[in-house]
C-alpha cells in the first residue's frame, strides 16, 4: 500500500534583510508620519524614518529608510531638494507680461533668503536663512494667473513661503497651489519610485511564495544612498574595530578616493563595498599618500553592526598576557595593578595613555634635568644623584597628597556648612509656624 506524503506549508516568516529603503511616491492627504507607519506595519520591521517631511498634499519623492537604514536619516534630511510648483497670483497681467515678470522675480529671488516658516508649520515660526541654489521658469497660464517653476534648494526651504514672496515682488500676491518633489539628495523620481500598492503586493508575494525578487525591485541596498560620497575601503582586520567607534588609521587603509578634504564627511567601506561607517576626513588625499601613520578619519555615524567581521584587535603577546592576569585576579577588570600584581610586570609594562603616568615621566626628567646640571662627578660617582632624585620624587608625591587632602577639606567644610543653614532655616519656619 503506498502513503502519499503531504508537506505543509511553514508558518515561520524567513527573516529579511530589511537595511534597505525603497523610493516612495507619497500620495496626496496622508502626512509623512502616516505614511511611514504604514510601511513599518505592511513590511513588518522594527524601525522607519523618512528623508524630510513633505506636507499632506505635497506628493513626490519621499525615501523611507529600513531598520539599519535609519542611521542614514539625518544626512538624507540635510541633503539639497527639487521641486516642481503651481504658483496661483492673486490679480492678472497683460499678454506676455506674466512670464517676463515671473521669471525676473525667480530671478531676483535667487541665493540667500530669509524665511519665516508659514502659519501651518508644526515648527516655531522663527526668522531663518534658506538657499535658493536655482530656479527655472517652465510655463505660465494667463488666463488663471498661474505659474509653474522648478527649483533646487536647501534642505528646509518653505516653497510656499516662497510662492507668497514671489507675489509681493510682483505686487499682486500670491500662494501655492500644487507642490512635487523631483529630487531628494542623490534619488529623484527618474530613480524608479514606488507605491505603496507595490510595496504593499511586494510584500505579499514574499509571504505567499518566498519570492523575494519583486520585493528586492522595490527595497533598495543602503549603499546606494552614499553615492556621492568621497570613499575610503579599508582592510577586513579593521572593520570591527571602526564599528566599536575606532579612528580609522593609516595601517588599516587599502584604497582612497581622489579629492578629500579636510573635515570632509567621507564613507568608509569594506572590499566588498558595504558601508561600515560614515567618517570626518583629518587627512586630505595628498597627506594621506604621503605619511605612513597617523589618524585618517574620525567616526560620526556607525552604520554596520558589531561583530559582523571578527575581531582582530587585542591579540598580541602583551594583550594576551594581560587577559590572563586580569582572568587570574593578578590585575583588576580594567587592567591596573592591585595588590597581586608582580613586580616585574609593573616595571616593565608601560601604559602610554594614562595620562598619570606621562606626567611622572615629564616629571621626572624634568628633575633629573635640572639635577644634573648642578652635581658634581664626585657625587655621581658616589650615587647621591640618585637620592636626590628619589627624593624630589617622594616630594612630588607628597605635595599632590597635600593637596588633595586639602580639596577634600574644602569640600566637607562646604558641606557641614549648608547642612548648618538648613537647619537654621528649618528651625525658623518651625517657630513661624508656632
């Protein structure tokens, strides 16, 4: 008799790895917030954020990022913007007066500007300076004393504040009617954006069939936001530490890009191209090329999770036998001598960043300096110099003590002091109220 075999579907959902973003069409209505939340609830993560936040019934370009992504979300919010916009005026021109005048006044309000953000804003309507990078007139209507113009702009520019102050110039008032963004830092619609109706079957297919293609059209890899970052790939021994928050170092670059600048804010990937982190540059690229130690990069955003790569730090034969020691109880849990410590370990071993220990080292050549300079040879000969240098030694000691012991007094005497005046006071209020 043959058994048939039925093999039932999994109930477990295979994990995705979601530190991608893909490229929304906002709808009109829902607000940036809604929108995000409704992404976080249809792809099941744990975190969203988007790339600046666009009115209700602004629609366009809106990167929503994913998980990791996230870590990206203010340097998408501070990158520059385009626009598309409908400008209604308020009163009507004579034939072929409106362009000529509109695009003279886009012209006019071109570079710095202040702005004060409109009445609707959910921020404090305080006086700023925004830039207008460029504007380009693209058609006018007459009849309806509307106006279309693209423009380019920084991060946090009101374009309707910009549409009143369009009207005033040209002395009739005016508002927006219709806004759309085209660009948001390196992604403009031309990109490939999405809806939430893709996003929304894409997910479902991967749920359906574990077919991930479809979802992996419409969720992009975070790497694709850094494109236009100046690049540094450094060797897999140094990926772990710089997610620990390490400088990158000259020892752990492999390549560079051409053109760094100081204090230029620069990628640090692996040879694979993942990003691990986004840096400050201390070293410009024809510094970097001719030294060979030295600090490259300071960390100000780690984007990879720790221990992704293998820890190579800590490995050597000094690093070794001091976790022995601290495992063994000879040091404590951070590495300092206790009373276990042998004494051969503390004369040899030399902590270069404890600052204590520079400071006797400063000290002490100092005095052996001056000390020298001053002994005859009868005395060296018959090792008086040592003694007195031992000696300036235990003062130096002795001084520091004092005066700690006096800061230490200073402050219980300030102590018992305020203590005595709340009393005072309590006693007073006391026979206030009897």
């Amino acid at each position: 008799m043959e058994h048939a075999t039925m093999v039932k579907p999994s109930t477990e959902r295979v994990p995705l790895d979601a530190s991608e973003w893909p490229l929304l069409l906002k709808p009109a209505n829902p607000s940036s917030h809604e929108v995000v939340a409704w992404i976080r609830r249809i792809l099941r993560v744990e975190k969203t954020g988007h790339s600046g936040t666009l009115d209700p019934k602004v629609t366009g370009c809106l990167i929503v990022c994913i998980d990791r992504a996230t870590r990206l979300v203010k340097s998408q919010q501070s990158a520059g913007k385009e626009y598309v916009c409908v400008v209604r005026l308020h009163d009507r021109f004579g034939s072929g007066e409106l362009e000529q005048r509109l695009r003279g006044a886009l012209e006019g309000l071109t570079g710095a500007l202040f702005q004060r953000p409109p009445l609707i804003s959910a921020v404090k309507r305080q006086l700023r300076v925004r830039t207008i990078h460029d504007s380009l007139l693209l058609e006018t209507d007459e009849e309806r004393s509307l106006g279309v113009f693209w423009v380019s702009c920084e991060a946090g520019t009101y374009i309707r504040t910009l549409c009143v102050h369009l009207g005033l110039m040209l002395g009739v008032g005016g508002h927006m009617q219709e806004l759309r963004r085209v660009r948001s830092g390196a992604t403009s619609e031309a990109d490939g954006m999405v809806t939430m109706h893709d996003l929304l079957d894409a997910q479902w297919l991967y749920d359906a069939t574990r077919d991930e293609s479809y979802l992996r059209r419409v969720v992009r890899p975070l790497e694709s936001l850094l494109v236009s970052y100046k690049r540094l790939m450094v060797k897999d021994s140094a990926v772990n530490a710089i997610c620990y928050g390490a400088k990158l170092m000259i020892p752990g670059l492999l390549r560079y890009d051409a053109g760094i600048e100081m204090e230029e804010e620069v990628v640090i990937i692996t040879t694979k191209g993942e990003a691990i982190a986004l840096g400050i540059a201390q070293m410009t690229t024809a510094v970097i090329a001719s030294v060979d130690h030295g600090i490259i990069a300071r960390i100000k955003r780690v984007i990879m999770e720790r221990d992704t790569y293998p820890r190579k730090w800590g490995l050597g034969p000094k690093a070794v036998e001091k976790k022995a020691m601290i495992k063994s109880g000879q040091l404590d849990k951070h590495g300092r001598s206790n009373e276990n410590t042998p004494s051969a370990w503390s004369q040899g071993y030399v902590d270069f960043f404890s600052p204590k220990e520079d400071m006797a080292v400063d000290k002490n050549a100092t005095v052996s300096s001056t000390r020298i300079s001053f002994v005859t040879p009868v005395e060296e000969k018959s090792g008086s110099l040592v003694d007195n240098q031992n000696e300036d030694m235990d003062d130096g000691q002795s001084s520091d003590e004092d005066e700690k012991k006096r800061v230490k007094k200073e402050k219980k005497d300030k102590k018992e002091k305020k203590e005595k005046e709340k009393d005072k006071k309590d006693k007073k209020k006391k026979r206030s109220s009897d």
